[in-house]
C-alpha cells in the first residue's frame, strides 16, 4: 500500500450540487447521528448529543458546515444497503479500475469496556481490481461558525479541540494536515483496505482506540443490533420494512432518558427555497401514543417503559403543565436563534436553532401521555404513585382548560384556534383516566367530573367540528377547511371507522387533500410544500381498523413503500411532483406511522383487537347512538 | 504530631480536593478526572474504574495529607498560607513529574512514542497535563493550594 498525503490541496471542498435530501443515510448510537451521503461524506454530525451543535454540517451549507468524506478519486456509481437488522451502512463504489465498500458505522457503547464515549468508524476496503481513495477531513465546530485547529501527534493520532471536548482520528494511515482540514490520498489493491476511528471526549481523558481491534468491534456492534432486532415480536408481511422503520426509531431514542427525537437534523427545508426550516432534535409529546404503542406491540416493553418513564418524570419542572417539545434531558428546548454562516440546504435560509414551538400552547399533548399511558398499562405495565398523582394532575389540568383555543397539532404560528384535534385528544385524556380509573389502576379521580366533561367535549366535536354543507370534521370547530389529523378520530376510538360521518370525512379528505398517486397534504397551504408522510400511514392505518378492505390498506401501504428511499428510510414530507424526500431526515414520526399501519393490518388478517386502548371502548352502541 | 487533628483535616482536605477537581471538569475547565485515571490502573471497566479511583483518591489524598503534616510540625508552621504554598508545589510536581512519569506506570495509558495498542488507549497527559485541556494546570493549581490551605488551616499543631 502506498500513502500519499496531500498538505496543500486544491480544493478543500467538493464543490457543486447539494445531494437530493433522500440520498441520505443515517447511522448512530442512541446518543448521536450521523447522515452520510451516496459520495461517501459524513455531512452532519453533532457531538455529544443529537442537539448540540454540529462538527460536520455540510448538509446545510458545502463550503461552511464541514465534512469527513471518503470516497474513490475517479468516476465512480454505488450501490448501498444496511446490514441486515444493523444501523450499519454499506456503500459500494464502483469505478472503471476497481471496487471499493465503505463500511459506516458508529458503535453502540459497549458497558464497562474501555472504548470511546462517542465514535465514528469507518472502514473502506477493495474488493476487486485497485483504485485511489481521497479522505478529506474538514470539521467545522458550533454550526460552522469555528474552525478547529488539526494538530498531528504522531502515533497517537490527530486531534483538533473544540467546545468542551477533544477529537480524535485515527487511522491505518496518517492523513496530511492542512491546519483545518487533513487529505489522505492512497491506492488500494483487492483485498486492501483503510480503517478510521474518529472519536469525541468530553469529561476525561479520551480513550485512543486501537486500530487492529476495529474490526472485532464492528461485529460486536453489528450482533448488538441483531440482538435488538431477534427481540421484536412483529412477523408479518412488511417485515423488512418495519424492521428499518424500528431499527430507526431505535437509533432516534437517546438512550441516557429514553426520550425520542423527531430527528436527527435541523432546517432541512419543507419547501426548497423556502423559510419552512425547523429544527427537529428534540422530543414532541404528541408523538408519544403512537410511539409507545409502537414500541409495546413490536414486544419492546422495556423502551416502551423507559419512555414514558422520561415522560411523567423528566418533564417534572412544568407539570402539570407540559410543554410541547423537551430535550433529551427534559428541559425546556432551546430559545429559538437563525445560524449568520450556514445558508442552508439549496439556500433555503434560515437555519435555525432550537425551537420557537416551546413556547406554544398545544391542548393535545395531554391526551398523548394520558393515552401513552393507558397503553401501557393494557399491556401490563403498573403506574407506581407518582406516576398515578401526575396522571390526575394532568387529567385536572384538561378540565380546567379543555375549552380554550391552542396553536393544534401542526405548529402555525399565526394565532391559536379551536382544533378539533385538540378536542379529541381531550377528549382521550378524561376517557382514558376514566378507563383507568374504572379498571382499577389509577386512584383519587374525579370520576364525575371527568365524565361529565369529556362528554361535553364529545357533544361540541359532534356538533361543531361537523359541517353538515361539507358533510365532514373539520379543522377548527365552526370551520370550513379539512385536515389529514382528522383521520385519527377512528384511531383514539371517538368514531368507528366505518361510521357514515368517518367514511364521509375520509372521502372529504382524499377528495382535497389526496394526490392522484395516494399521497396527503395535511392541510391546504398556499404555496404548497411536500405531502406529509405520516398522513398517508394514517390513511392506510385508517383502512386497516376497518374503513376499508385488508387488501386497500396493503395497495395503499406497498404504493407509499416507493417513497422511501434506497435504504428504507423517510423523511417528514414527500414532493408530489418528485417523490422526493423532504423536510428533515430521517423522520421519528414516519416510521412510527408505518410500524403503526403494519401493526393494525397484520391484527386484523390475524383477526387480534387492534388498538388496546381500553375494553370497553368508546366505540361501543352507547356512543355511537351519542353521536348519531 | 496530632493524630486526631490530622485525620480530621485530612479528610476535609482530601474531599474539597476532589470536588473542586470533579467542579472543573464538570464546568469543562479540563478532562483531567483523576479517580478515573487511578481505577482505571485497577480495572478496565470504567464504571468501576471511576468508583475504585474515587476510593482510591481520597485514600490517597488522606495519605499524602501526612506529608503536609509532618512539613508543618517540623517547620512549626501550620498557617494557612504556608499549607497553600506546599500545595502549590504539589501541583508542580504532579503537574510536571507525574505527568511525565505516568504514561509509563499507568497499564492502560498510550505512550506518544509508541501510540495506543490493545491494552493501552488512554489518552496520556501530556506535558503539564495540557492534553486534557488548556486550563487543566490552572484547575490543578487551584485545587491542590486549596487542598493545602484547608489542611493548614484545620490542622492543630502538636
């Protein structure tokens, strides 16, 4: 092998086009993610936690974020995959004189060993004929705005200090350094391969990996995945899809807390071009019934535990009011602020850190947790206490405000409104602390009280969020506009799906916010950005409680399965136009929507109880006649 | 020498030793955590690394306090200026002759000279342990010439 490092090069950046946002791929440890392009760049990375901030941030801007890139000199196409059951990304490039696989992954702590706190490993080997690989090295700390100074130390490796902590790469060759940035160009024959460890410590002295270990350390990470995966009860027939969507969802959950984040990015754009740039790396409430209900029927019980353990105890500080969104550690999200030196992906300016959305008063979280717990607890889990004490305060907390107008489910920051989603999971929140009262599991509950509210609150959906001229739920109470939340009506057990006012909304909904090729827009904006993805899982979910035939849910699921891209993975929005992903990557919520409709279908082929939110569900004959 | 006064002191000492230690790692003034670096010669499990080396330390740091001790009764001198002046020179030595002798005695510790093997991936100190940050031999300074200060001032001469 020869090495040849570059101290000035030409360029320090590879130049031109952004990549597509569904070129992406992702790769983390529970702690942090990575995503990683088809030419081999790791463009994103934040060290040590999904938010904090990045070291490589190509991703939003290519000449300022920073990059680790690895990748063939010549022309070169690929191909890339997961291994199987593994967060670990295979890309293989092949160019006119040979064949090279880059492995990407970043290993699982393994307890009690003496490994880094947090690392990247990266391995490209050659597996035919011989070709010239360039490794580029260019971190850029605090979202672009630092320029680290690399300082080569001899076999130690080299290393660049930033923030708090101190980075460390090593490799089976020494990369040149070109004070901020470090090139490595070197031929490879079959059979010859370079391994790098790149590693952050912040609270001691760093941990320096040894090389000649890499490789046993790659397959100790890649059982642990598998170890993970063989544990997950789902048998059905979109496996291999669930299977990517829990491994993800998986990789999202910062396994200090248990809290998941809606995804690993920030202000990748909704539209291209556009200001709809949010940032995602922190934990929404309203995700939480979905996602635990994932989490208990894949037979993830202790994930499923541990998140709504951070629920009830790490968001302490605000009950009994919540917040809408929480970092990892249950603190209030960060105050909102725009990046001066990132411009964002394609120039879609701003950037953003951190979120204004804390500030937002969204009525539905309640029924997120409330039913989160519920669920819980249908699947055997106990509430202790405390948890008991903060249920009620929260269920006391819905009947003093349950009437009051919120900012809803999707975030807009024009005003509050009364949402007909809000009422719902209102209206989920007193049903379920009532279903758990009456079972047993939950004390000192105004039950009356409760009863008598959540029934009003089911009289004002049944009157005022139905417009008779539309013949369908509306948005807001009193409204005219329609939006895809409004399928979930069927979901939290407040209508059945196959109810003449359900089948008439869903016929509304397709009719205006359906695109020809099954995908939804939440709701009607002008301009419009992409089709939100988890909309078109609740549809299929939708189906597959009853609306429709088993085989409509599977058509609609395998149809929407062409929309992620070629490792499986989605991001919050679909171009109608292109297929493409947008919106930041990947996305929590997406998956939780697939493993949810997979969930409901292969329940009902299987002829099982969908959905245990409670036994006596509302759905029964006395609410219906209610709602007729 | 007073026995009683010196188990006391010393133990006072010892204990706003490692916290003003683990308060400036905490804070981010340095990676330098020494229970880590002292368990981590027993075990390679760094959970117990760090509960052996806490142990360890403050054994340690009871121990090394009899020094201090005896230099008081000799000189007769036990003011607390004088304990942060031999803290102070502690620090040095730590600082320079330990930093540069631990790579070596330390199992586990990588050696510029040879780089990281299996056995040891430590990251060594470096000179005046600036390895593990800029400000590591201000928090070094601060904390042995409280160390030192405390123990005088606690300390009742014999």
């Amino acid at each position: 092998m020869s090495a040849q490092p570059i101290v000035n090069p030409n360029h320090t950046f590879p130049q031109g086009k952004f990549p597509r946002i569904c070129d992406y791929a992702v790769i983390g440890d529970c702690r942090s993610a990575a995503l990683v392009s088809k030419d081999g760049s790791i463009d994103w990375l934040c060290w040590p936690r999904f938010d904090s901030p990045s070291i490589f941030a190509a991703l939003l801007d290519r000449e300022r974020g920073g990059l680790w890139k690895i990748s063939p000199i010549s022309k070169y196409s690929i191909k890339r995959h997961y291994l199987p059951d593994t967060n670990i990304l295979q890309t293989e490039f092949t160019t006119e004189s040979g064949t090279a696989v880059l492995t990407d992954l970043m290993p699982v702590r393994e307890n009690g060993s003496l490994v880094p706190d947090h690392e990247i490993i990266r391995q490209i080997e050659c597996t035919s004929g011989e070709l010239e690989i360039e490794v580029l090295l260019s971190p850029r700390g605090n979202y672009g705005d630092a320029t680290p100074k690399l300082e080569q130390r001899g076999r130690l490796g080299l290393r660049f200090c930033h923030g708090r902590g101190v980075y460390w790469l090593r490799g089976s060759e020494s990369l040149g350094v070109n004070e901020h940035s470090a090139i490595l160009r070197h031929q490879l024959k079959s059979g010859e391969s370079l391994l790098f460890s790149l590693s952050y410590t912040e609270n001691a002295p760093a941990i320096l990996p040894d090389i000649s270990q890499i490789r046993h350390r790659m397959s100790v990470c890649a059982d642990w995945w598998r170890q993970w995966v063989g544990a997950m009860r789902y048998e059905g027939e979109f496996r291999d899809e669930v299977v990517r969507s829990a491994l993800t969802l998986k990789l999202l959950t910062y396994v200090l807390s248990g809290a998941v984040v809606a995804a690993p990015t920030t202000s990748l754009p909704e539209r291209i071009g556009g200001s709809l740039n949010w940032d995602y790396r922190y934990c929404w409430l309203r995700d939480a019934s979905l996602t635990i209900r994932a989490m208990l029927e894949l037979g993830y019980l202790d994930e499923a535990a541990q998140f709504l353990d951070w629920m009830l105890h790490a968001t302490r500080l605000t009950q009994p009011q919540l917040r809408i969104l929480y970092t990892v550690f249950g603190n209030s999200a960060p105050k909102e602020w725009e990046s001066k030196t990132l411009r964002g992906y394609e120039n879609s300016a701003p950037v953003r850190i951190g979120n204004a959305a804390r500030d937002q008063l969204q009525l539905d979280v309640y029924g997120e947790v409330i039913d989160a717990a519920s669920q819980y607890v249908f699947h055997g889990g106990n509430l202790d206490h405390e948890m008991q004490k903060v249920l009620v305060g929260f269920g006391n907390y819905v009947v003093k405000h349950w009437d009051e107008p919120d900012e809803g489910l999707w975030e807009p920051r024009n005003g509050r409104q009364n949402h007909t989603h809000s009422r719902l999971m209102c209206w989920t929140a007193l049903d379920r602390l009532v279903s758990l009262a009456e079972q047993g599991k939950l004390k000192r509950v105004k039950v009356e009280e409760y009863k008598r509210n959540r029934d009003a609150i089911q009289q004002q959906i049944c009157t005022r969020a139905w417009n008779e001229n539309l013949k369908s739920y509306v948005s807001v109470l009193d409204g005219e506009d329609l939006d895809a939340s409004l399928l979930l009506l069927s979901w939290y057990g407040f209508e059945k799906p196959d109810s003449p006012r359900m089948q008439a909304t869903y016929e509304a909904i397709r009719r205006q916010l359906g695109t020809r090729d099954g995908l939804l827009y939440r709701y009607h904006v002008n301009p419009p950005e992409g089709t939100f993805a988890i909309c078109s899982f609740w549809e299929a979910e939708y189906l597959a409680l009853g609306a429709g035939k088993s085989d409509e849910c599977r058509k609609l699921m395998k149809s929407l399965f062409k929309y992620q891209n070629d490792i499986g993975l989605y991001g919050e929005e679909i171009d109608a136009q292109t297929g493409d992903a947008l919106g930041n990557f990947p996305q929590a919520f997406t998956h939780i929507g697939l493993i949810g409709a997979a969930l409901s279908l292969d329940q009902r082929v299987k002829g099982e109880q969908q959905l245990g939110h409670r036994p006596e569900s509302a759905m029964d004959e006395e609410h219906q006649s209610k709602v007729a | 020498m007073n026995w009683s006064s010196w188990i006391l002191s010393g133990f006072v000492a010892t204990v706003v030793l490692s916290a003003a230690l683990a308060t400036s790692q905490g804070l981010g003034f340095t990676r330098m955590n020494l229970p880590y670096l002292i368990g981590a010669v027993l075990t390679h499990d760094r959970d117990r690394a760090r509960l052996y080396g806490f142990m360890a330390h403050v054994i340690n740091g009871w121990a090394f306090s009899i020094i201090y001790v005896l230099i008081f009764e000799t000189t007769r001198n036990a003011s607390w200026w004088f304990g942060l002046v031999i803290g102070l020179v502690h620090a040095l030595f730590v600082l320079t002759i330990g930093t540069m002798l631990l790579p070596t005695l330390h199992p586990r510790m990588a050696t510029e000279r040879h780089g990281p093997t299996a056995k040891r991936q430590l990251e060594p100190p470096g000179f005046m342990a600036l390895n593990y940050g800029y400000q590591t031999p201000i928090s070094v300074f601060l904390s042995h010439a409280a160390f030192g200060a405390i123990l005088a001032a606690l300390y009742k001469l014999h």
